[in-house]
C-alpha cells in the first residue's frame, strides 16, 4: 500500500475548507510514517542479526520472539494479543519449530488448537532483540531525541488512532 504524497494533489481537497485540507495532510504523512517505521524496524533488526551472525531467522521471525516472551500462547491468541500483524503466522510458527526456537504442544482441552512457547534457542533471540531495544531507547534520551513525555505523547495519540480505526471495523455497517 502506498499513500499519496503529502506535499502532492489529493483527491477531494479541493472541496473542504483550509483547516481539513491541512489535517488529511497531516493525516497522511502519519500514515505513511508508520508504515515506512514498520518496514525501518524490521530493516533494524535483520541489520542487528547479520552484525551478531544469526542469518537463519529473519527479523519478523525474530520480533515474534520478542513479543511471545515468556507467555505460552496459541496461533490465535498472537493476533488477537497483538503479537503478530502478519497473515502467515502459521508458517512462521512452523519454521520457528522446525529450527528449534519454538515448543508445540496440542491442548489438552481443545486438541485443535496448538500452544507454543519459547526454547533456551529462542529466548536467546528475545534477548538479543530486548538488548537492541535498550540501546535504542537508552540512545533516543541521550541524546535529546525523545524523551519520557514524548514518548507517552506518541503512544497515547497512536492508541486513539487504533481505537478508532477498531471501532470503523467493528461498526462501519
């Protein structure tokens, strides 16, 4: 996906009066903000496993990891949790088996469904993944980037935006 240039023509603007023209302005350079964060983290983190030498998982791979953590979880529970925004989790969840970063185990209730957790291997990757995190974020105060109001500014306002953009989900019908 990508959104239309800021600076450029965008449909409809022309019809709504200055301060609205200059939100959607606003509005889409958030946008395309966010997805070009996404993709410069994932870029940061394949860049930070090629420096420590792990070239089989790859940074999505990696950033899953991270976010399962210490919970035991199944498929469904890392999107709902918000641990994984792909739609192939399944295939992921298979290669992190397979390369012995992951447990399976079929629930006892539901033998449906499947829990997985982290090996010693893959808590090694979260490790790895949670130091880089620290530096970034020890790096972004040091030096006057953002700081500790900042970043609850951003969080806050990107939580209102997730909310509303549910809710447009939820009820658009």
């Amino acid at each position: 996906m990508s959104i239309q240039d800021p600076i450029g023509q965008v449909p409809g603007m022309a019809e709504r009066n200055a301060a609205n023209a200059s939100f959607m302005v606003g509005y889409l350079e958030a946008l395309s903000l966010v997805e070009r964060l996404h993709r410069l983290l994932l870029d940061v983190i394949k860049d930070e496993f090629e420096r420590v030498g792990v070239l089989e998982i790859n940074a999505v791979q990696a950033l899953l990891l991270f976010n399962i953590g210490d919970n035991e979880v199944t498929a469904g529970e890392l999107k709902s949790r918000g641990y994984y925004q792909g739609s192939n989790v399944s295939y992921n969840l298979k290669k992190l088996v397979d390369m012995g970063y992951m447990h399976h185990q079929r629930c006892e209730i539901d033998r449906r469904s499947v829990r997985v957790k982290l090996t010693e291997k893959g808590r090694k990757i979260r490790d790895v993944v949670n130091e880089l995190f620290l530096r970034h974020a020890d790096g972004l105060q040091s030096k006057g980037v953002l700081g500790p109001e900042g970043i609850i500014d951003i969080t806050a306002s990107l939580k209102r935006m997730e909310r509303y953009w549910t809710d447009q989900i939820r009820y658009i019908y």
